[in-house]
C-alpha cells in the first residue's frame, strides 16, 4: 500500500502569548482541512470510471492532535488498492467445488482454474494528493508501507 504525506512547509509563526498552541493548532486545522477536501474532490474527478462505485467512496478524516493536525484522504471501496497499487497475475482455483463455473460471450464453461492477467497500477490518490499539494505550495513527499 502506497501513502503520500504533505508536509506544512509554508506556516510558521512566533508567539509568546497563554494560548498560542490552541490557535497554532486552529490554523492548521483549518489548512489540513482544506487541504484533505480539494486532494479529495481532485481524487473523486481523476478516479477511473467504470460504474462510479469507486469515485463515489472517497472519504477524508481530519483528527487534531496535542502538537500536530493529521489529515486523511482515502477510498474504502473493497477493490481500491486493486487499482491503485495494481495487481500481478495469479491462478484463481476452484476452493469448494470441482471446478469454477463462469459465463463468456453467452456460453457456459467449467474449469478447474483460471488465470489472470496482472492489472496496472492506476495511482489516481497519489496523483491527486502531488498535483493539489504542490500546486498550493505544500511538500509533497510519497512513502511505501
């Protein structure tokens, strides 16, 4: 699973006043809030398209923490990381029967196992989350998990 992590590199302030972590952390609420809604409307629009069941399960999570604001942008639909990060050929085999039972072009056929072809990556959140954070002026780092 692949993630992106922007870094605020444009905010920074002095202050000597009672309260200056309360506000600190108002502002970067209302940064990574921002940041996490345009990232997420970018990845809703750049999405791959099929029958809108992955453009419509983009979710975004902001949680203020005691030093820091952290932001998340992510799709819970069950095959999203199958396009995002793509996948490598595999055999499917038949688990609970004899065989597999599927139909193509309007026949019936039965076997034992299947093969399938790898799918490419289509990093479509990565893309988005680069293209609006380095647009606003934000550092965009990209990490692997």
């Amino acid at each position: 699973m692949t993630n992106a992590v922007i870094r605020v590199s444009r905010i920074v302030a002095t202050t000597y006043v009672d309260g200056a972590m309360e506000t600190a952390l108002g502002v970067g609420l209302g940064e990574v809030t921002d940041m996490c809604r345009k990232i997420m409307n970018q990845a809703t629009v750049d999405a791959p398209f099929d029958r809108g069941l992955l453009r419509n399960s983009h979710r975004m999570r902001v949680t203020p923490m005691s030093t820091r604001v952290e932001g998340l942008v992510y799709n819970d639909c069950e095959y999203a990381a199958a396009v995002h990060d793509g996948q490598r050929a595999r055999t499917i085999r038949a688990r609970n029967a004899r065989a597999l039972r599927f139909e193509w072009n309007g026949q019936v056929f039965f076997r034992k196992s299947v093969r399938r072809k790898a799918v490419k990556a289509r990093p479509w959140l990565r893309d988005a989350a680069r293209r609006v954070a380095t647009g606003d002026g934000w550092n965009f780092q990209n990490t692997t998990n």
